[in-house]
C-alpha cells in the first residue's frame, strides 16, 4: 500500500542520510515540554516517482521537501499529534516564500510535507510556527543547503 510505503521511505531516508549521504541533512529534533519536533529536508528526488504521485508531491533536481511530525513524549506510545504549521523559506539574499503543508495521515502516524525550489548549492532558512492547541506554541528554526544532483 501506497501509505505504507510513504513510512517506510521517510524512515528509510532518515537512517541512509545518517550514515551514507553528505548531501543530505539527518533527521532533527527539537524537544519543546511533552513534545518532539521531527524535522528534515530534503530533495525531492529521493522519492520514487509512485510516492510523489501518490501524495501529489513534485519530484525535481530543483525542488525540496520539507518533512515534519510531532510526538507526545509523554505518552509511552508517542503518539503523533495534529498540529497546525505555517511558515516562510527564504534565501540569503532574503527572498520570502510562503511554506504550504499537506497532512499526510498513514494510522498513528502524521507527517506535514512541504515543497520548496531551490538552486544549486543554495542554503534556505526555515522559519515555521508549530502549534497544537493551548499546549504547544513554538517556532522551528532551521537551515538546509540544497544541491542539485
């Protein structure tokens, strides 16, 4: 199934850009109170053509994708939460744009996605509002240099 696969590719991106590619960032994580902040980017290449069909994702040398999920580390479980995000990308010639998520929902699991275009050894500044009610109010910061491959 075509949500399973979609797990089982971002978990499967996470453990070889840990060990074998420079090119690609390592999962992160920002704990804030009860809550893990799951984040990575990367290009959009690395997910076969089925997936980013499947979930209407672009898969280009130009376009990156952004990968979020937050867990309640409270719970023993860590069960995933349903968030709200928005947030901007821009360069370091601060060129702005807008980040747009889609929930994608596979059982207990939930990942928010986002595209972003890129240049060729270009550096991005992410800037992204995460907030799950009254309990979790915060702001990821992150960068990520993209190439093309």
């Amino acid at each position: 199934m075509l949500l399973s696969r979609l797990s089982n590719t971002f978990k499967s991106l996470f453990i070889v850009s840990l060990f074998f590619s420079p090119l690609v960032s390592a999962e992160q994580k920002l704990t804030v109170g009860n809550y893990d902040i799951h984040y990575i980017a990367l290009d959009s290449t690395f997910l076969s053509p089925s997936i980013a069909k499947a979930y209407d994702l672009k898969r280009s040398r130009y376009i990156g994708i952004i990968n979020i999920s937050v867990l309640d580390n409270s719970d023993p479980k860590h069960t995933a939460v349903p968030v709200e995000l928005s947030g901007v990308a821009n360069n370091l010639l601060d060129k702005r744009r807008p980040l747009k998520f889609k929930e994608i929902k596979e059982g207990d699991a939930i990942y928010y996605i986002a595209e972003i275009p890129y240049r060729d050894d270009q550096e991005i500044n992410f800037n992204i509002n995460v907030k799950y009610g009254s309990k979790l109010n915060t702001q990821l910061k992150f960068k990520h240099k993209f190439y093309v491959d």
